[in-house]
C-alpha cells in the first residue's frame, strides 16, 4: 500500500465538539495511527515561549516547528508527549498553551513547517486525523471527511465540566467567551480557516453522546468501503 493508499478520516472543527475523543475511540477501535495535530501547534507554542521568541516573529517561530524534538509515547492511558526529552503531556494541555497555540498557528510559515509532520503519520492500515484543516489542507483526498461541531455555549459546559472534575476552578461565562474568542480567530484567518471542506459530511453533537457521534462516523468508513 502506497502513502496515497492509506486511508485516512479527516475530522476537523472547533475545539471542544468532542473530536479528541472520538478520534482517539476511533482509532483505538480500527487499529489506525492517531494525529493530534492540535498537539503540534500546542507544542510549537510551548516550545517558543520556553525559548523566549515573540509569537509574532514568524520566521524564528518556524524554525521551532522544523525542528521539534518531539515524540508521541503510546501508554495504557493514551499518549504521553515529549518535547525535548520533558513529558509535556499535561502542560500542553492548558487553555494558556492552547491561546500560544491558536497565535503560532495563524503564522502561514509554521503552518508550512508543520505540513511533511502531519502527512508523515499517513501509514497502514490507516490514520484518523484530528485537526482544524486535515480535510481542507492537509488531507484533501481524504475517503472520509467529517466536519463536527456544537454550539458555543454546549461547547463551555464540556469544558467547565472537565475542569471542574479535575479540581480546576473556572467560570463558565469566561470559558464561552474565550472558546467565542478562540473561533473567531481560528475562522477568520488568513490561512487555512476553520471551515469544513466541501466533500465534509456535518455532525451537530450539540446533544448527542460520544458513542452516537462514533457510530455515525463509523458507518461513514463503513459505507466508504474502508472496513
Ligand atoms: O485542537 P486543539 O485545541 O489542541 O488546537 C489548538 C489550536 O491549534 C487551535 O485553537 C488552532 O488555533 C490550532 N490548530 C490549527 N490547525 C490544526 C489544529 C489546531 O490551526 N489542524
């Protein structure tokens, strides 16, 4: 099987419509590589910031990219990251680390530096793709193609839920805000914007469960002639 071969599913849309999730059960489920290419733009924004480069300075900030020592460790508990030899796995994990991320990834540059990185996890027997333009940019000539959503505000309430559960104090209305904020910029870039691709099929998981959404997308790969 070639790299053009090898399946991939590519679900993109905002952060917080559950695609970590079920692209972590999905590719559990298949057997297929998973990439977190929001752990990317995460990582480059930590690692510029721990190096004391302006998130602005697009050519240093892509050198960072090029570069990344980083590694994706598979453990009984999901993946572990590494970045420079330091388990970065909870630290990327911030809203903090997720607004350097949201900066670096708006520079074109990074993007590009980012690009071959993504392609590379393209191996058999396939690779379920989580991101915000795997179907549009990334993956064009991905066989399945899901564009997964929920309102703003369903959207804050995961998140609260998640924080709170974990002993982290937070305001709901902040929370909405800032995922307002964060879909905004992530929208109206200059490029790669979150939008869905044209061949995407939609999925509203405003009130649906994490098993729902996976059955539907499951039977996308089903009727796709993928498994
Ligand atoms: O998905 P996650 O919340 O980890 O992504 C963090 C940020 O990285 C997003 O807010 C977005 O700005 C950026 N991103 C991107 N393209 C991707 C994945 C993430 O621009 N494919």
């Amino acid at each position: 099987m070639t790299d053009q071969q090898t399946p991939v599913i590519a679900v993109d849309g905002p952060s917080g419509a559950g695609k970590g999730t079920v692209c972590a059960r999905l590719a559990a489920a298949l057997g297929w590589q998973l990439l977190d290419s929001g752990a990317l733009y995460r990582i480059t924004g930590l690692a510029a910031g721990r190096k004391g480069i302006a998130l602005d300075d697009e050519s240093a900030v892509s050198r960072i990219a090029a570069a990344l020592d980083v590694r994706f460790e598979p453990t009984s508990e999901g993946v572990r990251v590494i970045l420079e030899g330091d388990d970065v796995t909870t630290t990327i994990r911030t809203e903090e680390v997720g607004s350097l991320a949201s900066q670096v990834a708006a520079l074109p540059a990074v993007r590009d530096a980012l690009l071959q990185r993504q392609r590379d996890f393209r191996a058999p027997p396939g690779v379920i793709a989580d991101g915000r333009d795997m179907g549009t940019v990334v993956f064009t000539d991905a066989p399945v193609k899901v564009f997964l959503t929920a309102s703003a505000e369903e959207r804050g309430r995961r998140r609260y839920k998640q924080l709170t559960e974990k002993g982290i104090s937070a305001s709901l209305p902040a929370l909405i805000e800032d995922i307002r904020a964060r879909d905004e910029r992530d929208s109206n870039r200059a490029v790669a914007p979150l939008k869905p691709a044209q061949d995407a099929v939609l999925i509203d998981s405003t009130s649906m469960s994490i098993e729902e959404v996976c059955d539907q997308v499951m039977n996308l790969v089903r009727t796709a002639g993928l498994i």
